[in-house]
C-alpha cells in the first residue's frame, strides 16, 4: 500500500487489511510472560479468511506465552502502514490442526511444519479487535474491527 494524502474509507481500509493477510508471509507476535514481561518476534504465518495461524516451538517463550495466555497482538507493516491485530489464541499439535490449515501455512510459507516434530505447536488466533492506518491523517477511523466482527459499512444489511 501507499501513503496518501487523503483518508481511505472505511471499506477500502478493511479490502487493503484483507488483502495484506492474504499476501504477506511474516508478522510480529507480541506476547508475555506470567510475569509480565513483554516478548516480540517475527513469525510466518497463514491467514485462513477467518483466522491467523502460527508455528513456533513450546518450549521457546513465545510458544509458552500463547500456550498460556490466551491473548495477543500481531503487527503488520511499518510505523507508516500499521495493521494491528488483537487476537484469541489457541494451541493445538500437529494432530488438532485442520488440514486445510496445515496446506495453507506450507503453501504461502514453503515450510512444511507437520513435518518438524512434536516440540512445534500451531497458534490459531482469532482476531477481536482489528485497527488500521496510513500516518496521522489516518488516525481517525482505524478500528476495522470491534467483538470479532468487521465494521464494514458495505456488509451492513438494513433492519427492517
């Protein structure tokens, strides 16, 4: 995406996001330790239309962070193009993970992480709150997405 001067709409921020999930293959994890202690790494990961999917080691701290807190936040973009992402996290092995998932992260990653072993663990994290913006001017408007749901004007259906 580019900067411009003019604040994209609300649906054209949430097609760009959408778009950005599907193309881009790496994402910063922010997770934390029990005690507090704030932790940020880079990872892979595959966007499934619904959720975000990742692979790591349980036995390293981010693995052991999403294991044990169900929450986080994932970063894409630069300080100019900001996506983040708040999420619900749940683990599951090699066993648990859908297989269509499982394709997919080996697809756009080329790695085939079933492969790795049981030391691996995948992350699936379902986003709840989803913000999005191009500098300054964008800062109004950048909650995409409140309680789970897109807040995309497009898809709203009138009562009645």
């Amino acid at each position: 995406m580019t900067n411009e001067t003019v604040p994209r709409g609300r649906a054209r921020r949430i097609r760009d996001v959408r778009e950005r999930l599907e193309r881009e293959k790496d994402l910063w994890v922010a997770s934390a330790g029990t005690d507090g202690t704030p932790y940020l790494v880079p990872l892979s990961f595959f966007w499934d239309g619904d959720a975000v999917w990742l692979v790591t080691r349980l036995s390293n701290p981010t693995g052991r962070h999403l294991a044990a807190n169900p929450r986080t936040r994932l970063a894409l973009g630069d300080t100019r193009d900001v996506v983040l992402l708040d999420g619900r996290v749940t683990a599951h092995t090699h066993h648990q993970v859908p297989p269509s998932a499982a394709e997919g992260f080996r697809a756009k990653t080329g790695w085939d992480a079933l492969r790795s072993g049981p030391a691996y663990r995948w992350f699936r994290v379902r986003p709840t709150e989803i913000q999005a913006w191009h500098e300054e001017h964008e800062l109004a408007g950048r909650q995409l997405m409140t309680g789970g749901e897109w807040d995309d004007p497009a898809e709203r259906v009138p009562a009645g």
